[in-house]
C-alpha cells in the first residue's frame, strides 16, 4: 500500500466513523423524542436502526485492522487508527443506551407521564452536542473543542441530579408513581451514560493528537489554571 493510498483508506475510515456518529446522534434525539411523544412506532424504529450502527462498528473495526495489517503506520498514524478503534466502541454503547430509552417508552406506553418532560430532554440536546462536536473536534483535530466537550459533561451531570431528586419526591409523596418513576430515573441515568462516553471521545481525541494520555480531572484542572 502507497503512502497517498494509505492516507485515502484514512480519510474513507473518517468518514465512516462520522456516519456512525451521526446515526448515535440521530438515535439519542428519537430515543426521547418517542418518551415525551408517547410515539412507540418511533421507539421501535430507533431499536432496529442498532443493527445499522453495529455492522458499521465491525465495518470499521475491519477498515482499521487492515491499515494496521498493511502497512506500519508512524506513530501519529497508529493514534489516529487507534482512537477510531475507541471511538466506535462508545458511540457503538451510545446506541445502546439509546436503545434502552426506547424500551422505557415501550413499557410506558399507554401511561400518561407523571410530569412534563423539562430536564431529560435538556440532557438529551447536551449529549448530542457533545456527540456533534466530538465528531468535529476528530475531523479537525481541535483540542480546544474536545476539552470544551469534556467541560460539558458536568452540565449532564447536574441536570441528572435534578431529575433524581425530583422523581425522588414524587415516588415519596405517592408510591403509585414509583413504577414509572423509576423508568424515568433510567433514561436519565442513560442519558448520564451516553455523556460520560462522549467525554471518553474528547478524552481520546486529545490523546490522538498530543500523544499523551490524560484522565479528564487532568484536562479540566489544567484549563483552569491556563
């Protein structure tokens, strides 16, 4: 394999990977747009598009393992095979937490929602930036970008303490409302997944670029005293 045919094969493997990431953004947004519509048809089109996203995971696991194969890439280029490798596990994950939010809206389905979805869509629209602007910051090789997306996790995080604590209270005040309740506790919980992996992103595309290794405390700790 030529240098420029090598550099082809990478650039088709991005394009892959930004297809892929594009379909975990697109499932994420159904997944709790089915919940707060009530919309089981949408619910199950968001379970059967995981096989879509699944076979482009193995597609591109092959893609990566036959650069390695055919050629020895330079260090940049074996980071840069390497973080793909990792970033379609966690958006591969990502469809899966989608997927489960689209069964809770299953196994609502007929139930009126015990409250007025506010919180669980905000962490939903945070997760798919996060996911949109990890995708950006790989194609681009932005730090700043990625470390922005990192920063965003904490957003996920306290929105999902509100809801928590919230559901809490209604399951407190009237246990007839602990069987949805804690479904609802599950999405939100889902949803704190799929940030914690898009922060795996940025954590990765920072290393794919600088060469070093960092745990997110790390990232964040660093950005404040610069």
């Amino acid at each position: 394999m030529t240098r420029q045919s090598f550099q082809s094969e990478l650039e088709d493997l991005q394009q892959s990977i930004l297809k892929m990431g594009t379909l975990v953004e697109e499932a994420i947004y159904k997944a709790v747009k089915s919940l707060a519509m009530k919309d089981s048809e949408l619910a199950n089109e968001v379970i059967k598009g995981d096989d879509v996203v699944d076979d482009l995971e193995l597609e591109i696991e092959k893609k990566c393992l036959r650069l390695l194969a055919l050629q020895q890439p330079m260090a940049s280029d074996l980071r840069v095979i390497g973080t793909a490798l990792k970033i379609v596990t966690d958006l591969e994950r990502m469809a899966d937490h989608s997927v489960d939010i689209a069964r809770v809206t299953i196994r609502l389905e007929g139930q009126p929602l015990i409250k007025p979805l506010v919180d669980v869509p905000r962490m939903a629209e945070i997760a798919q930036k996060m996911v949109r602007d990890a995708l950006t910051a790989y194609v681009r090789r932005d730090t700043n970008l990625a470390v922005a997306v990192i920063a965003d996790d904490e957003q996920v995080d306290h929105l999902y303490s509100q809801v928590f604590r919230e559901l809490l209270t209604y399951m407190m005040e009237d246990p007839k409302t602990i069987r949805q309740a804690t479904q609802l506790l599950f999405v939100g919980s889902h949803l704190e997944r799929i940030a914690d992996h898009a922060t795996n992103l940025g954590e990765w595309i920072i290393y794919m670029v600088t060469g070093v290794r960092r745990e997110l405390h790390d990232i964040l700790d660093e950005e404040l005293t610069t």
